[in-house]
C-alpha cells in the first residue's frame, strides 16, 4: 500500500441539511487522491456544483481560472449530472482540465438535500441519509418541519433549479 500523503479539501455547497451523501464526497475525493498521489489543496464539489459555473453572473471567470489553474477541483459524480460535458462546454475548465479530476462515486448518489427537507416538512423519517447527530440537531431546533417557517421547501438557485 502507499503510504498516504496529505490532502486538503476545501467544499462549497448548502450541505442544507448535511447528508450522509455529502460526508461521502471527502471519503471518495480522498481515496482518489491518495491513489493518485496528488498532495495538494483542492476545491471539492459534486458534479450539480461543477454545472453551476456555467450560470451567467453567478461566478466570475477569473475566479473559476484561479480556482483550476492554482488548485484544482475535484468533482465527485452524481447521478443526472454530466461533469465532462460542463468540461467540454467551458474554454478554461477545457484549459485545465488536467487539474480537475473527476471521480466515481461507487454508491449511487440520488440522495439530495432538497428531498431530506420535503421528507422532513412530511414528517417522514430520514434516519440513515443523515447522520444521527444532524437529525438531533433538527429535532431539537425544530427544522423543516410543517411549524417552522422552511416547511420543507427548497432553496432556488440562479438557474431556478432546487438544491
């Protein structure tokens, strides 16, 4: 075996609530990169956030080259999603593509915060997407539920789309 290298995964995202499906994108971008030996700081994202560097006015150019060119990214796939074709459609992730790698999530990931909301403001379970501590927190503060003032909703994103 490798001897493991140090890595740094900065994530961006709502994690809205945190899911378990959102633990598992450090566990998945790690493994890769501890097999690919790449001991660097990187940008950590599911492939939904990768797409969103395609809406007008929602990042800027130069910071999406900062980001890729100094850094790098690490996109971890998500069903519904396709990151080589956002690739494919952007001259600077085009650019740089070398410093962004794509990773296979090996359980199918359809679990998303928008559905943990809904499920929630239903009053139904979502014992094992979450992890326990989270659904404590919610409990207790009362969250998404048909009382509090989300009530299940979704957040909306530029693009109109759910999160």
């Amino acid at each position: 075996m490798k001897s493991r290298i140090p890595v740094v995964l900065l994530a961006c995202g709502s994690f809205n609530p945190i899911t378990n499906m959102h633990l598992r994108l450090f566990e998945v971008a790690r493994d890769h990169l501890h097999q690919t030996a790449v001991p660097e700081l990187k940008l950590l994202c599911g492939a939904d956030v990768l797409k969103t560097f395609q809406t007008p006015d929602l990042w800027k150019d130069e910071h999406i080259q900062e980001i890729v060119e100094k850094f790098g990214l690490v996109c971890v796939s998500r069903a519904g999603h396709d990151p080589q074709g956002c690739i494919s459609g952007s001259p600077i992730l085009q650019r740089y593509q070398h410093n962004i790698h794509l990773v296979r999530e090996p359980v199918r990931n359809e679990i998303s915060a928008t559905y943990v909301r809904r499920a929630l403001g239903q009053g139904q379970s979502v014992k094992y997407l979450l992890p326990d501590a989270v659904i404590s927190y919610i409990k207790h503060h009362n969250l998404y539920s048909r009382d509090d003032s989300w009530n299940g909703s979704s957040t909306r994103t530029n693009e109109g789309e759910t999160s």
